[in-house]
C-alpha cells in the first residue's frame, strides 16, 4: 500500500497518486483549459486582475506548499525550516529593495494570505476594538475592508469591530474633498485614517493625510493594494514617505502571486511626536500570527519573492509607464466616442466610465460586455445610490498591457467596448428597464444571441493576437 503514495512505477501505472493532472483528473484539467483559453481569447480589463510569469506560476506549483512553517524566520514552531528561512528573508530583503526602502527605517511581514486579511492585520494590531477610523467610502472608490457600512448593516468586519466614518468624494468632480476629510476628522477623532482606493483613478496626496492624521493623533495606513506595482516602478507618488504602515496585494499591479504583505515603519514619523515604546514590528507580526492565521504559504511567498526581483527590473518600469499610457489613451478615446470619464480622466491604471448619459447601467453594460469577451466589472459612480445596481464600470490596463497591448491597441479595444455597449441599448429597447428582462433576452433570443456571438468572434480574433504568459498546459 505504501508504495501507491511513494510513486513506484508498478503503483503509478495503475493509480492516478502521482500522474499528471491530464490523466489522473481530466475533467478538471478540462476545465483549467478552458479558464484559459477564455483568457487567452477574451479581454481582461477587471482593473484588480493581472496575468502573472512563468516563474510565479513555477513558485506556486512548487513543493514548497508541502511545508509548514508558523513563526517567523529563524523562529519556527515545526522543524525542517532552514530553507524556508531563507526563502522568506530573501523575499522580504526584495520588498525592501523593490520599494527603495532603508531596511533601518523599515520592515516587512510578508506572510498575509491576500490583501484582505493583511488590512485586517493592521487594524488587529493597531486598534482596540471600537476604534475609531476614516477610509474612502466604498461608493465612492473605497474598499470594503476600509469600513463600509450602510443606514441598516454594517457590512465589513472592519465596521463591525471598529467605528468607521467614511470620508468622500465630490460629486461634482469625483475628486476626494480633503477639506471635508480634515473638517470631519476634527469631530470624529480617528484613530486611524486609510488612504486606499478599490476604484478611483487619481493620485492620493498623502502628504495631506499625513497632515490631517497629526492634526488627530491618527496613524496613516496606506493600502496602496491597486497601485502598488505603479509605485514600485516610481511613476506616482510614493506612500512611504508620509506612512506609518503601508499594506499591498501581490498580484494586482505587481504581477505577483494572490497574497498580501505589510510594510511598518521601525521609527516614529519624524512629524510626530511619539511618546513610550514605539514596536509596531512585534504589533504587527503577532497580529498575523498567531493572531490571525496559521501556517504561511510559503509557495507564495516565493512567488512574492520572484516577482519583486522583477519589479525592481528596467523593463518593470518601462512596463508600468505603459499600463498608464494605456489607461489614459483608453480614456481619451472613450470620451471621444461621447462616454463621461469620472474625474475626466486617470494617473493610474484605471479608470471609471460614468453610463447614466447613455441610459444604460452599470450592470447591463457588465453582462453584455462579458458576453462579446471583454471582462470588467460594474462600478457605483458619484452620486450613485445602490451599489447593486450602479451607474458606472470600471476599466483597467494591466492584463492587457502584460500581453503586450499598446496605445493604438486601446483604440481597437474602445471601439469594441462601445459596440458592447450600443448593443445593449438595443436589447434594452426590447427587454424593457428590467434586468432580468434584459438578461433573458440576451440569454434567449436568437437574434440577440446571433448579434453577440459576431462581436464576439471579432474581439477573439483580435485577443489571440496577443501571447499569454505563464505555462501553456495551466
């Protein structure tokens, strides 16, 4: 019996333990096939999603996710570790390097599961319960672990453990009031203010967060989870330098593996006046664990550790300078085709199409355009008052960009956006308001259906131009 599991060539021959996915499981490796082919001939403008390396991919696939490892380096509960050890210093010696950081000055925990329950971590290991904190409210381009709440349910479990008060934007310009921000700031007294955005194209100036956090004694926590690959390569502004904690997903903007990391500062701010032991490194690795998770997947963590050695690269750079030509040159020629860009444009990449001009929502444009293979994601835009049923969608460059896309490949990509959207005006004359109206008849009808597989077959055609990276099995 033993050998079945030990990989001898009589077990092997008639057992699938230690056969490749293709013939010990085909009907999952079918269906991998087919996310990826999907991939390959579809669009992928969802702005938090990337197409990771090869060599990520290598990472996680590697025998590194056999091995358990709670603790910190050089400090485990398990055995047989010293490879891991190095592994993980290795990986946060190249998040340092990557975000130009002195390693005097800063840390980093590099073993949060995704950028979640890093953001979870941090309030773990800053906050007392019933704290009071200010993030971007999730309407207005916030992320929901920054606190989100509606009149009736608190939402997040950071609203639930915590007393959140969002700050907003303008309706009018769909740029963040600071002024607001530091006039309620005043009343509410935070303990912590968040400067992070899920979906809001424009550069934070934390040098005013920093000012309004010492107005109130406030930590600033950067979750600088979108931007964090723009900010490596160091076309926008860093958080680093006005920042008490820094946080950030791995697989958005940096190309990295799904997993989380958390930068702390190992000194005070010098524009603070900071009283008493000052430890946010043991605040927040205990935080992680044993706070809040167990073993670290070391997998990961290497796949962090490869893709920051490509993030502090030339190309890296070069490849961040396009995501954002390329958002902005989408932008430009979407308003040329009459569509509203909030803000009026981006400095990142992102940006938010407000569709109330059009007379067709959020969530029509999301379905019709998933239809044809272009995928991204309904979006609440300034005003807006359901995020269930929202007005606008949001666009974003990097997968596309990884695939090798440029500026002139935006245009293609807008024309074939706008042809999605016509089309559901068209469905819309027919279905009626409704959206289970609107989604039968593009589900039923054969004329619709018709319409939708031409458009379809035409972005294919242009997709498969376009390589995927990563291994051509997966």
């Amino acid at each position: 019996m033993l050998s079945y599991f030990m990989g001898s060539s009589e077990a092997t021959s008639d057992v699938p333990l230690n056969k490749p996915l293709a013939d010990s499981d085909p009907e999952l490796f079918k269906l991998i096939q087919n996310e990826r082919n999907r991939q390959l001939k579809g669009l992928e403008m969802i702005a938090s999603e990337n197409i990771t390396s090869l060599a990520v991919q290598q990472c996680l696939g590697s025998c590194l996710t056999n091995k358990y490892s709670e603790g910190m380096p050089n400090v485990r509960y398990y055995g047989g570790n010293e490879f891991i050890d190095e592994i993980e210093i290795l990986c946060q010696e190249r998040c340092l390097k990557a975000f130009r950081l002195d390693p005097n000055e800063w840390g980093v925990n590099v073993q949060p599961y995704s950028g979640s329950p890093a953001n979870m971590a941090v309030y773990t290991a800053l906050l007392k319960p019933h704290d009071r904190i200010m993030g971007l409210d999730l309407p207005d381009g916030g992320h929901l672990t920054h606190g989100f709440m509606t009149q009736k349910k608190r939402i997040s479990a950071t609203a639930v453990y915590f007393e959140s008060m969002p700050y907003k934007v303008s309706p009018t310009t769909g740029l963040i009031d600071y002024d607001r921000l530091a006039e309620n700031a005043k009343l509410f007294k935070p303990k912590m203010i968040i400067a992070g955005i899920s979906c809001y194209s424009r550069c934070l100036d934390y040098k005013r967060f920093r000012e309004i956090c010492n107005e109130n004694g406030a930590y600033l926590f950067a979750d600088m989870a979108h931007v964090s690959g723009l900010v490596a390569a160091g076309v926008i502004p860093s958080p680093f330098e006005f920042s008490d904690v820094v946080a950030t997903t791995t697989h958005k903007t940096l190309r990295g593996p799904r997993a989380g990391i958390i930068f702390y500062r190992k000194t005070p701010h010098p524009s603070t006046k900071h009283e008493g032991k000052f430890d946010l490194e043991t605040k927040i690795n205990e935080a992680v664990f044993p706070g809040l998770q167990g073993g670290p997947h070391n997998n990961a963590i290497a796949g962090i550790a490869t893709a920051m050695h490509q993030a502090s690269t030339p190309e890296f750079k070069y490849y961040q300078t396009q995501v954002i030509e390329n958002a902005r040159h989408l932008g430009v020629c979407l308003t040329n085709l009459n569509y509203k860009i909030v803000t009026g444009g981006t400095d990142v990449h992102l940006i938010l199409v407000d569709l109330s001009p059009k007379k067709v929502s959020g969530s029509k444009a999301e379905l019709i355009l998933e239809e044809i293979g272009i995928a991204c994601n309904k979006n609440t835009v300034p005003g807006d008052k359901s995020a269930m049923n929202p007005s606008g969608i949001r666009l974003g460059t990097p997968a596309l960009t990884t695939r090798g896309m440029q500026k002139e490949d935006m245009e293609k990509v807008a024309n074939f956006i706008h042809e999605g959207v016509q089309l559901a005006l068209e469905i819309q004359k027919v279905s009626g308001p409704k959206i289970v109206d609107f989604k039968k008849l593009v589900k039923e009808d054969a004329d619709t259906r018709k319409k939708i597989s031409e458009l379809r077959s035409r972005v294919e055609d242009f997709a498969v131009k376009f390589p995927l990276p990563g291994n051509p099995d997966y």
